[in-house]
C-alpha cells in the first residue's frame, strides 16, 4: 500500500509549520508502529549501516588514502571503467573525473567568461548577491550571477559533458514497478551560476547542509512515496539509488528550492585547485539520507522540530542533531582545470573557508538532470529565461543579462542543447 494512502501530506507550503510537523512526525510514527517496530528499531538499523561506512571512511584518512573516487574521463567515454571503479563510487556517492575538459579549453572558457562580463561592464551594475545564500562575500561577487554566457552554454551541451552525466545517471535505478522515472541519456541542461574565488581572497566557505528540499522530504506524497521503506518498516530494503517517484514530485517554494531532479550535483573546474585552498567537502554516503530522514524522529527532538529544517533555508547538518556523520566530511582531492567534482543529490557537503587563498578557485556548476516529468515541466521556464536571457526562475530575479548582446543565441545550440531545452 502505498505510504501516502496512510499520511497527511501537503502539496503545498503548510500555513502553520509547526503544527504540520506535528502531525505528520505522529503520523510516522504510527506508520512505523504498525509495521510492529519502533522508530528507535529502525533508527538503529540505518545507524548502524551508516556507521559502517564512517568507519571506513575515517580509517581510510587515517591510512592517508583518498576518500574521494577518481576516474579519467577516457575510461568513462571508452567504456572501461572497472566494476571495483563503479562499486566505489556508489559506496561513495562522489566522484571526480580527471580530463574531462582539455585543460586548454577550461582555461579558455574561463577567459572568455571574464571577457563576457567585463565587456557587458557587469561589475559596474553589480548590485550585490540577490540571495542571502552566497552572501557573505565582499563587494565583488565571488558567486557571478550569470547563466548564458557562450562558455556556459557550450560547456552544458558538449558532448563530454553528456557523456559523463550519462555514466552517472546509469548508476541510479531509472526503471522499476513498471515505471520509467527518467532517460538516463537525456539532461535537461539545467542552468545555475559560475563562482570566480581570486588569489589572495579569503572566504567564509559553506556550512555543512543538503539540497534535495526541506520539509516536502516529509510532508509531500511523492516523496513519502520516494522515502517509503524508511516508514513502512522494512528500511533495509531502502536504496539511495532508486529514483522511484522522485522525478514528478514538487519542492516547497522557498528561496533555496532547486525545481529539478538531480541525479548529481556538480561543477567543472576552470582553474587549478589545491585541496587545501576553500574546497567542497562531503559526507560520502548515500545511505546517510536516511539517518537525516529518521533522525527527526527520536523522542530527544521536540514535536514541532524538524532537527531545524524549515522552508526559505537550506536543509542544515551538524553536530547539534547529527554529530557521528560529521566524522566522515571529506574533501576533494587537488583538480586541475578540466577536472569535474560530482556529488549524490541527496549528500550532506559544505566548501571549507580559506585565508588568502593561493591561485584562483573557478568553477561552473553544471549538475545531471536527466530528463523526466519534474524536469521537462521546468524546462519550459528555462527556455524563456534562455530566450529572453533572464535570471532562471530556481534563482534571484537579477537578470543581468536581458540586454547583453554577446550571450549565447538559440543559433548557437547543437542537438545536445536543443534536447535538453525540450525543443
């Protein structure tokens, strides 16, 4: 039976928070009673899982291992990744993949990016960050609210990028209860910003948080539906790699929400990095969503919390609620550009704060989207934003670009782009 059939859910933003988490914290509840387990039960089979694998992880840096799996593109696009490859990058959730780009060709869209936004004399129009997410930076934008610039655009419908989004869609389960949830060689190009860290900056970083949703993880039918071994009592057979009914449902409206399905979240480096310079770190497993997703649940968490997640916020971890997963937070190893860094949609990660940071830190965050309902829905907004060279509707309404006449044009799309805007 279906989890829905049993839990309040609200499709939309619930007026009143706090006595929303309280119903639907007392509806899992029950809903796990009546499998004949407690919530304590089944907490303790997730942690213990979990707690496996930050052992791992925490032994592994201690050999002076890597954590993070590393891949060079030309196995991904040859087909010759080794399955002990493949089985650590699910035990992962993460992966760097060397070469993808030519270095030349990153350090040259990096240069284009800067002649892109100084000839349109953006930092003269600046008007500072358009959310409070990436505000902590100085009168300079180190996050660039900029999504059509030509390198962009050529970056996100290149055919080394649809390669490797595909290898990584192909790691989910796209296909199961008769259902297919998206095409795993299909992405819908979904756009986001660039960030341009100069040397000598210093950076506040990012706290440890996630972005799959906030408090629709719990309240919203499909996602009860995509979380429903966790509640119906058989949490063992819960997969972080199933995408079964993830790819139609919604995200509360809020200033953090992402309206697409990820199946990986990413970027592409367009300059050198060291790992000790500002970088993204990750609590590498998957399985870890659970814990976050249950944690809620223990009696030492006050009724109408939610071990802090709330809407118009990014979902939190730390120690306060979730302290043995922030044992296993790890950081990407040295990239150079070219290099891309991908990370589980669903993962806990953060990007270190760095004093006078040595060589520049530039990036374009291009995640996978794989084409499905949720996404082809948001598609449409895109191709307006795109066509009218807006801001796209996940992001601030800044729209620095409207009028700037060296964006990237419709001409400019190859069959790559044109499938990923649904044209």
């Amino acid at each position: 039976m279906p989890v829905t059939a049993a839990l309040p859910h609200w499709e939309e933003t619930p007026t009143d928070l706090r006595a929303a988490t309280r119903e639907i914290k007392t509806a899992l509840r029950e809903r796990i009673a009546a499998s004949g387990r407690t919530v304590d039960e089944v907490f303790a089979v997730i942690e213990a899982r979990v707690q496996v694998a930050i052992d791992e992880i925490v032994a592994a840096r201690r050999r002076g291992e890597p954590v993070w799996p590393v891949i060079d593109y030309a196995d991904i696009a040859a087909g010759t990744v080794s399955p002990s490859q493949v089985a650590l990058l699910k035990r992962r959730g993460c992966l760097v993949v060397r070469n993808q780009l030519d270095r030349d060709q990153a350090l040259r869209w990096d240069a284009d990016i800067v002649d892109y936004v100084e000839s349109n004399r953006f930092f003269e129009n600046y008007r500072g960050p358009g959310d409070d997410f990436f505000g902590s930076v100085g009168s300079k934008p180190e996050i660039y609210p900029v999504y059509w610039s030509p390198a962009q655009m050529q970056a996100r419908q290149s055919e080394r990028m649809a390669t490797v989004q595909a290898f990584l869609n192909r790691r989910w389960t796209s296909s199961s209860e008769g259902v297919q949830w998206f095409d795993p060689d299909r992405d819908s190009l979904y756009p986001d910003r660039i960030r341009r860290r100069p040397e000598g900056a210093d950076s506040a970083g990012l706290g440890t948080h996630l972005d799959p949703g906030t408090l629709d993880l719990w309240m919203t039918s499909a996602y009860q539906q995509a979380f429903r071994h966790l509640f119906d009592g058989d949490v063992e057979r819960y997969d972080p790699w199933d995408a079964a009914y993830r790819t139609a449902g919604p995200q509360y409206p809020g200033s953090t929400m992402c309206s697409a399905f990820r199946t990986f979240q990413g970027w592409t480096a367009l300059s050198d990095m060291d790992h000790d310079q500002g970088v993204l770190h990750t609590v590498p497993i998957p399985a870890a969503m659970a814990y976050l997703m249950l944690r809620p649940l223990l009696s030492d968490v006050p009724d109408d919390d939610m071990c802090g997640v709330t809407v118009n916020q990014v979902f939190p971890a730390g120690h306060k609620w979730h302290a043995p997963l922030m044992e296993a937070l790890s950081g990407i190893p040295d990239v150079r550009a070219g290099d891309s860094v991908w990370w589980h949609c669903d993962m806990i990660h953060s990007v270190a704060p760095v004093e006078a940071q040595k060589g520049w830190g530039n990036v374009m965050y291009i995640p996978a989207a794989p084409w499905c309902p949720r996404n082809e829905e948001y598609a449409a907004s895109v191709r307006a934003a795109f066509l009218s060279g807006e801001s796209p509707s996940d992001f601030p309404a800044e729209h620095y670009e409207r009028d700037w006449p060296n964006r990237f044009r419709p001409d400019d799309l190859n069959d790559i782009g044109r499938r990923g805007l649904g044209l």
